[in-house]
C-alpha cells in the first residue's frame, strides 16, 4: 500500500508514539487506514504528546483525521465528563465541511464511553440545538464559528473547567469570512491550559496573530508536495516544493471572453465519463450556467448539480450528497466547495472564473488528486489576465498551457435561442453578468486583474446575452463594449416566462406599474433641481462638472449596495431594485 501511494509514508499508525489505544487502531484499521500520510505521522504524535501545532499541509494530505486521531486519544485519558462538560471543539469555515468532520470524527468518537457529540450549523433554529443541548448534553462541539459563538453566548450551563482541546480547521479561510470577534470570544472562554492545533494549507499573517494569541510555544507543521517539472527554462531554479497535490496536472487555458462559454463545452464533452467541479466568481453565475448549459444540444445527457451559498442548508446538503453518490456528473459552484471537502473520484476541475483571492486558488484545485491519486485541472484566463501565470509560479503553483479547442461547439446561439425562449434564462444572464463585473472590481489581484480593462461586450457575447444591459459601466462608456452584437428586432419586454404562474404574475406587475405612471403623469411635476433656463444660463464647464458628479454619485450610491449585498444586508432582488437592473428584466 504504501510503495504504490506516494502520499503515504511507510510508518503504520500502529507504530506511533505514544501508542495509540487500540479500540482507535482498531477503527483506523476498519476505516482501511494503516499507514500515515506525512502530516498525520508529523502532527499525531505531537498533540498526543501536549504539544500545540499550527499545521500548514498540502490540501488533500488528510489533515482530519491528524487532529481527529489525537483529539480522541486525549479525550479518552481524561476523567469522564458530565452531560454538560465541553472537552473539545472543533471549529471550521463552512457548513460542509463542518459535517464532513463530524461524520468522518464518528467512528473514532464512537469508541469513546459516555462521551456526546454535537454537530452545531447555522441555517437551522438555534433554539433546536440547545433544547438537544439540554435533554443529552454535549461533551465535543463540531461546528461552524457563528453557531458555536452563539450557542457559547446563550447557554450557561455548558463548563468548560475540564476543556482539553480546541482545533481550528482552515484557519486562514476562518479569518478571511470575518470571523475574527467569534473565534477570539470562543477562545476567551476556554482555559488557557489546554491543547490547540490550527490546521490550513496557507498560513496567513493574520493566522500568525492568532497563533500567537491562541497557542503555548506551537510546534510548526508544514509538509509539502514534491516539486513538478515543467520541462522548460523556467524550470530551472524552481523551488524545491509545490503547494498542490504531486499528482495534480494543473494547467491554463487563454482564451478571448467571448469563447470562454464554447471552450467549456468542449471541456465538458471530453470529461463526459467523469467527474467534474466548474467553480464560478459568483452565486448569480452558478445560478445562471446551471440554468442554460442543460439547453445545449451536446451537454443535454450531462447531470449538472449547482451548489452556492445562498441556497438553502438542505437543498446544499442535497446537491453535495448527490454529487459525491455519482460516478460522473458536474458540480457548478462557488468557492463555498472550495475547501477540506473530501469528495471521493474528483477527476477534474475547471476555474471558469479565477477566484478572488490567490490562496482559494490552491484549496479548488486540491478536491481532485488527494492522498496520492491523479487529477487534472484547468483555470480560464484571458489574454489580458496571463500574468497570473508567473505571480502563480512565484508562489509555488507551477502550470503548464493547454491550447484552446478547434473544435469547441459555438454555443451561443443556442444559449439565446434559449434566452428568447424562457424570460427566465434572459433575466440569469442579466443579474450573472452583472455580478460578475461587481465581483472583478473586488479582485485581490487587481493589479493582473484590472476591472477597467474588462472587456464586457465579449463578455456579454460568452454569456449570449441578447442585449448589453444599461448598467454604469455601459452607459458611461467606462468598459469596452466592443465585440457584442445585440440581437435585432427583439423587444426584451415581449420575452415570457416558461412558467405560466411567474408569467401571469409578471402581467399583473406590468399592470400596477402602468396604472402608477399614468397616475404621475396627471400629477403636477415638482422638480427640486434645477429649471432648463437655469441650466442653460451655466456654462458648459459647470454642466459638465454637475454630470460627472452625478455619475459619481452612482457609482457610489451603487458600490454601497454592493458591499450591503456581500454582506447579506440586502438580497438580490432588493440589489436588483436599488440598482435599477430590475427595469431591465
């Protein structure tokens, strides 16, 4: 086992010091684990031992079970706890990954006695959780950081006095969702004699702070992949480690915008046996694609599954339970599938759109190739973007080129055969291409990533929109509309819904609005701002100085609601509103 697996060393769990119990042998044993990976032969031992370990590994090098191991060994050498004496927590970014641990936690758990685990998630009633909290006690907290702040704030009867350990899973990515308040109010509330591990795959400054604020003198952790060749000159002084998996074949396509959409079809077609993750910048975007790739001719016998974070806790847990039960399929996605998800038979991935932050890209392209299996990936970038290539390469990420497709299917037409077809598809298109412009101006790397060079008229073509939408950037002419050829004699107004319920109810709108403007119309118009006489009486500087403030007024005004949108303030519908992009659907 260990001669044909790279990612395995040749020490048995069995030979581990200090030893481990048996009834845990005997569970690493039935789980078909006898040999270590590198992280879990370095860590396992050390947090055994009463060390503290801030863990920085390869995605996929099987950091759960380094710290769900040793975690239960402690456990099982303390006293007996009461119902309501926490011994261990552990804390990490997302819901799925959160039940994902516990699952995998639950047979080594299982061989403890009279020990209760609790697996605490938002998106459900709180008061669920502390009326089970009540009735059976909870001696292990698995959960993400809000509820587990939450559950902390509401319930006094929870005793930390024995509290023996406390794990932080994807601690980087913990901090980088802002949940710095709740996890230095989760700490404050533990004794300071305990045991702490923080587990990523990127340590960040910020992680340093809080290992410094957390841990006792920590022992630092950090395995990394075997070099890859490239087989050209800039091979040559490469450093001497990858930070993705030693299996992984990464590479980078380049490809104008507009043919971003066909390349990805064609991608699809070739992958049609296996299993596939697309990731997408945004919620909107996964909405969309997962909404019009079915209408293509050629993807139609696919399954395609979206998964984002702005769908609902069960219809999530449904999509990924789906995805990971099948042999091949599509997963559509944002970066909420990014991280520690452990989804068996990953073939490959596809970053159709380069993630915000750099450190996200490491943690997309580790769901494939884990624990020493082989795996492909493939990022889109458009010529403008190239860059990203090197600044990757300096960060130990090495890629090689793909060519792009001679014989990638023009799907476009199709998508707006579609759109004509379903008001539904037009109005998807409209709020993910808009989404997509917001989210590029957020871009970490905004120095390769530059928003005012984006081009949205090819953008607009790869997403078959029938017509550019009179957003900011249109209207002022701030973006490159060049390249889109609008759909003649085509009234976006007269498009139906498919659904003849919205459809109806879209008439009866139309209606009020109607009935609304007539009722302005009679009405006198009391303007506020200035008379036409006035205006003319301005010189043509001052008028030029009134409409530029006015324009930046906003693109303010609207950058405002795009952070209160990010920040869950607001939703969709409500952006689409404010910002006007309603009137266009």
């Amino acid at each position: 086992m260990a001669a044909t697996n790279k990612a395995l060393t040749t020490t048995r769990f069995s030979d581990l010091k200090p030893p481990l119990s048996q009834p845990v042998l005997e569970a690493l044993t039935n789980g078909g684990f006898d040999f270590c990976t590198p992280v879990q032969a370095a860590t396992i031992p050390l947090l055994c031992s009463h060390k503290d370990v801030a863990v920085d590994a390869a995605t996929g090098s099987g950091k759960t079970l380094a710290f769900v191991v040793p975690l239960v060994e402690i456990i099982r050498r303390s006293s007996p706890p009461k119902p309501h004496q926490v011994m261990g927590i552990v804390i990490s970014p997302t819901r799925e990954l959160s039940s994902q641990i516990f699952h995998v936690a639950q047979p080594f758990i299982s061989t403890l006695p009279n020990i209760k685990p609790m697996l605490l998630l938002g998106g459900a009633e709180v008061k669920t959780d502390m009326k089970k909290i009540e009735e059976e006690g909870a001696n292990l907290l698995i959960g993400t950081p809000g509820r587990l702040f939450d559950i902390m704030e509401r319930m006094d009867m929870l005793d930390f006095r024995n509290f023996e350990v406390l794990i932080l899973d994807e601690a980087d990515r913990l901090l980088d969702m802002g949940f710095q308040r709740q996890i230095n109010s989760i700490i404050s509330r533990l004794p300071k004699l305990r045991r702490t591990g923080l587990f990523s795959a990127t340590q960040t400054e910020a992680v340093e702070e809080l290992s410094k604020a957390g841990l006792r003198n920590p022992v630092r952790v950090e395995v990394r992949a075997e070099a890859k060749s490239l087989n050209d000159s800039t091979s040559t002084g490469q450093l001497a480690s990858s930070r993705t998996p030693a299996g992984l074949q990464d590479e980078y396509l380049v490809c104008e915008t507009d043919k971003k959409s066909s390349q990805l079809a064609d991608l699809l077609i070739r992958n049609k046996s296996n299993k596939v993750i697309i990731y997408f910048m945004t919620c909107a975007c996964v909405d969309y694609w997962g909404l019009v790739l079915p209408h293509i001719s050629s993807l139609k016998k696919l399954s395609l599954i979206p998964l984002h974070g702005k769908m609902k806790q069960a219809a999530r847990e449904k999509a990924l339970s789906t995805f990971t039960s099948l042999s091949s399929g599509i997963l559509l996605c944002t970066d909420v599938a990014a991280r520690g998800l452990d989804i068996p038979g990953v073939d490959c991935i596809i970053q159709y759109d380069p993630p915000q932050d750099p450190d996200v890209f490491v943690h997309r392209v580790g769901r494939t190739a884990r624990l020493g299996r082989q795996g492909h990936a493939i990022i889109f970038l458009s010529p403008k973007e190239e860059a990203y290539v090197d600044f990757l390469r300096i960060r130990r990420i090495p890629l090689e080129a793909r060519e792009c497709s001679d014989e990638a299917p023009d799907i476009v037409p199709e998508i707006r055969l579609a759109a004509k077809k379903d008001r539904d598809v037009m109005e998807k298109g409209i709020r993910a291409f808009v989404s997509y412009i917001r989210a590029y101006k957020e871009h970490n790397c905004s120095y390769i990533f530059r928003w005012k060079e984006l081009e949205i008229g090819k953008l607009g073509m790869g997403y078959g929109l029938l017509q550019l939408p009179s957003v900011p950037e249109v209207k002022h002419h701030s973006l490159s509309t060049e390249s889109f050829i609008p759909v003649k004699d085509i009234n976006l107004e007269e498009i139906k819904y498919k659904d003849k319920s919205r459809e109806k109810q879209r008439k009866k709108n139309l209606e009020a609005k109607k009935a609304i403007k007539q009722q302005e119309v009679r009405k006198p118009k009391r303007d506020s701002s200035l008379s036409k006489a006035e205006m003319k009486k301005q010189t043509a500087k001052k008028r030029r100085a009134t409409q530029t403030a006015e324009d930046d007024d906003e693109m303010a005004k609207e950058y405002r609601l795009l952070k209160k949108l990010k920040k869950g303030t607001i939703d969709e519908t409500e952006f689409a509103k404010l910002t006007g992009i309603e009137d266009l659907l």
